[in-house]
C-alpha cells in the first residue's frame, strides 16, 4: 500500500521531517512515498503546493498526509484547502501554549534552523572548524580550548561523532587514535594525560571494525579480524586501567554516541 | 520570566529538542531553561523525570513545559503524572494516523535517529568520509562518484556544507576551492569541466568573509577587504560567465544553504 506524505515547512523542513519521520516510522508496514517542501512562505507558494498534494491524492485514489510545520495561519489555511489528512503542529500547540504562558506567539517564520540565534551558530561553526582542525591527532596544542578528547582505534567512529557533536551541540571535540604505539608502550600518550578528565574512548566489537577497515584497506594486516582483535582487546585493557569511560558503538548510530557521551560525561550542550 | 521546559525522549531526544525549541522560538520574550531528558526508556527513569519536574515547578513557582516524544504509553502515563504542561506528540498523533491508515502503531522505541535505518545510516557515514576525503580540492579523482561539488572562494562555507549534506541526507558532496590561480586564468579547472553538471557555488558578502578570515589569519593579505572584494568579484563573475547555478550564503545557517542547494538542484536526499 502506497502513500504519500508531505512535509511543508515555511523554513528548511527538518523538524517537520524530524517529527514526520518519527510518527510515520510507527507504521512500518506502510510505504510512504515523501515530498518534502521547504521554504513553503508565501500564499503562492502553498497553492502549488495544495496542487501537489491533490495530484498525489489522485494518483493514491487516498488522501496524502501532511506534516506541517508552518507558522503563518494564512499559509496553513491555504494548505488545509488540500484537504489532505494535516498533522499541524503549530495550529494544535500554539494556542494552548499562548494560554499557558500567557503570551502571544511572535510567529517568527521558520526560525528553529536559521541562523537567527547567531550566538549558537558561531559557536556550532567554531565548534565544527576545531573539530577538524583536531582530527586524528592532527594537532595537541589546542587541547586546552577542547571540550572533550574522543580516543579510540582507527575506524571506531570518533571522527564522525566529533563532527556531530560539533554541529548539533557546539562541542569543541577532538580526537586522538589509538594506534599500535600506543598500545605497546603501554601507557597514555602525554599529550592526554595532562587532558585525562576530558578523555572518552570508543571500543567497536572487532568483526564489525574488520568489516569497516575492509571497506578501505581490502585485505590487508589493517583489516584484518587478527589485528582488529588484538587492538580492541587492548584497548579496551587501557581504558579500564587508565580508568576512562568509555561506550561500544557498534549498534548506535552517530547520534545515539553522541547523546550517549553527553548523558555519561555531563557535558553541556554549548548552544541555546 | 523564567520558565523550566523538558524535552524527554526515550532515544536521543532529538526530535523532541527540534521540535519543542520550534515551538518556544516563537516565545521570544520568555526566558526557557531547557533540559534534555534522553534515554528515558523504562518508568523508573520516567519516575525520575517526574522528581525533576516537580522540583523545577517549585524552583519556579510555576508548572514547567513538557516536550516528549515517547512512545509507550505506560512511561507517557508516568511522566502525565508530574502534572507539568505536557506537549504529547504521540499522544496527540498517534491515534488519529492510526484511524486515517487503518494500521496499528508497531510502538517502536527511539527509531528516528537510531542506527535502524541500516542502509541509511551507512550511506550517511559513506558520504561523510567522501566529503572528507574530498574537501579542500584534496582529491579529484573520486568526482565521479560525487552527488555535487561545491566551489567557492577560501572560507565561503562549503566544508560544512558539505558534512551536512552529507550527514542529514546522505548525499556526497565534494568540494574544491576557487583560489587566485584559478580567477586569474579565468576558467574552470579541468578537473572540474568534465563535471560541471555537478557544480554549485556559493558566495558571501567581501565584508563578512574579511571578518571570518581575520579570524583564521588576522591582519593579512588574505583576510583584507581588498582581496576578499577582489575574489568575491571575480567569482561571481566565473559564476555568471560559467554558468554555475549559485547561492550567496551569508545570511545563511548551514542547513538553509544546504536545504537551499537541494531545492534548486533538485538533488533527491539519498536516504529512507
């Protein structure tokens, strides 16, 4: 069974997506077909958008959901003309939330994702900068500024988590391999033992850290399930004896370590 | 006017945060104290929300906001319980789309933004080592590959561009730099012709690019207004001669110049 759903937004459309995404995934065995419709800010705008709708209403022989995140009413009624099944954010939250803090909505037009809140968007940016200036070791002597130092063995996930937290939270993250020097002398590199309390370190079950290497070295000493065993296994040996926190990303995604790092480490986020 | 609002989820609290700070945006006069609440997966940790919550309403003297995008209903029920003013997406939703689809909720916990989606997540990461690897006009030969290739003058924005892209939509976007060598032989660079098809610019105001390199390198030749008025200029005219769809991003966030990109190349997003 086929159905379409549209996500409209008066801005980028990632929290309609967002919250879309997130209601239709409870229906799994249905499958969506989904247009998403950013920048949706003008009455003009949205009659096309009521076209698409009723087209995909025709086409289906049912009517398409729609997830809207919209502020302008006018804008709204426009698209409720589709009549198509409307998940409306703003005109089911807004009025109760006008009452319960007693204040009028300013209905500033997609705002969530801008760069309205210039402060937090400097800082994701800086953030984001300093991450990739501080991959892999690259650099130590900007430790001092760093908010948290992810270490762990080649292909573990830090440099993308590094990168999230950066973009999302406005974490300044850098990370350090661990590499098989490392792990023969035994002991901390000193470039992280003056930063001890802002280490976290990532394990990864070795036969999916072998899939990853395989992917970039075939066939080498590098991916193989040996070599992945014997670093992991140290690893995992140095974090316990150096008593670091440290998390297993095997079954999370980028967004679940990060939020996960965050929860054990208490770090805060740096925006907003 | 200070007011406690608690974004709960029982994954990463993601979705909850985008939407819950879409909502409060619009309440720009109130001051918000936010706390995430992620994980919030069994009705213990929902028991310790409620302590929270009622600690915050006597802290304020008023009932804190409760954003939550929890899925089961008894941990929704605990957290009903702190008597906070509760935006229940779920609850709100959930009931009317399963009437609209004629299909039950499967009440899967914390999918949107876990690793569930398997071949979504490892496009996401592919295309997050491909802008990597690709950033900075490091390599060229893996162009053939790619969804998009941002050009632009040093420090325009396309490297964040670029993860983004790559992390929100699974889309490989690589990207190459438009420096002095290649405005004063006033053509595109080889590598780049054979894909022009492939290319999209950006470009910024000459005043905010000299403020963002001054702070890279202060006081040099690169970070005058002389030079940036003089390669910004230059760009655009590439641009223009070229005819290189482009976008001016300075008044942009990373997610509307990406957003922005997609819905004029029409790019479709590479996940779901």
């Amino acid at each position: 069974m086929k159905r379409t759903a549209f996500f409209i937004s008066d801005g980028t459309g990632i929290t309609a997506e967002a919250l879309g995404n997130s209601l239709l995934m409870q229906f799994e065995k249905i499958d969506f077909h989904k247009v998403i419709l950013p920048y949706t800010d003008t009455v003009e705008k949205a009659r096309e958008a009521v076209k698409r709708i009723r087209r995909a209403a025709e086409d289906d022989g049912v009517r398409p959901l729609i997830f809207d995140t919209i502020v302008d009413e006018k804008i709204r009624a426009e698209l409720r003309s589709a009549e198509g099944c409307m998940v409306d954010i703003f005109g089911t939250f807004l009025e109760p939330l006008e009452q319960e803090l007693g204040a009028k909505s300013t209905y500033t037009v997609g705002s969530s994702h801008s760069i309205a809140s210039k402060v937090g968007y400097d800082r994701r940016i800086d953030a984001m900068n300093f991450a990739l200036d501080n991959d892999d070791g690259a650099r130590i002597r900007q430790y001092d500024e760093a908010d948290l130092i992810l270490v762990g063995v080649s292909r573990s996930g830090k440099t993308p988590t590094c990168i999230y937290l950066a973009l999302q939270y406005g974490i300044k993250a850098a990370n350090f391999p661990i590499t098989e020097d490392e792990i023969l002398d035994q002991k901390l590199p000193k470039a992280l033992k003056i930063h001890r309390h802002k280490i976290f370190g990532l394990t990864i079950d070795p036969e999916r850290l072998a899939l990853i290497r395989h992917e970039r070295k075939p066939n080498s000493r590098y991916s193989s399930i040996k070599q992945c065993n014997y670093e992991v296994e140290e690893v995992e040996m140095m974090y316990r004896r150096e008593r670091i926190p440290f998390l297993n990303s095997t079954d999370y995604s980028v967004e679940e370590i990060s939020t996960r790092i965050l929860l054990m480490t208490g770090i805060e986020r740096r925006i907003r």
